[in-house]
C-alpha cells in the first residue's frame, strides 16, 4: 500500500508529486490497466513469454 505523509510547511502539491512517483514505481497502474479487461489464456502466455524475453537480457 503506497502511503505519503505530509509535512507540516509542505504543500499539498510536492506530497501528491512524491505519492505519484511511488504508484508508478509500484507498478499499480499497469496492474489496474492489465485487469481491467478479460485475458484469454493466449495473450496471458504471450505476457509473460515477453517479460521473461526482457528479464534476460537485462
């Protein structure tokens, strides 16, 4: 769960900035875009045979 604490002088901007950065480094909206629709079997083996095609050659 991705949780900011805001400062006391801080603005309401920089804290929604910093809680912004860690959604995406978290990865919750490519899941939520990834869940949002059905997956065939299909294109859920195409998925991960592309993410271990990556993971690789990293």
């Amino acid at each position: 769960m991705t949780q900011v604490v805001v400062g006391q002088n801080e603005h309401i901007e920089s804290a929604l900035r910093r809680f912004k950065r860690q959604v995406s480094k978290a990865g919750i909206f490519a899941d939520i875009k990834r869940r949002r629709h059905f997956e065939t079997p299909i294109e859920k083996r195409k998925r991960k045979a592309v993410a271990r095609r990556k993971k690789r050659f990293r």
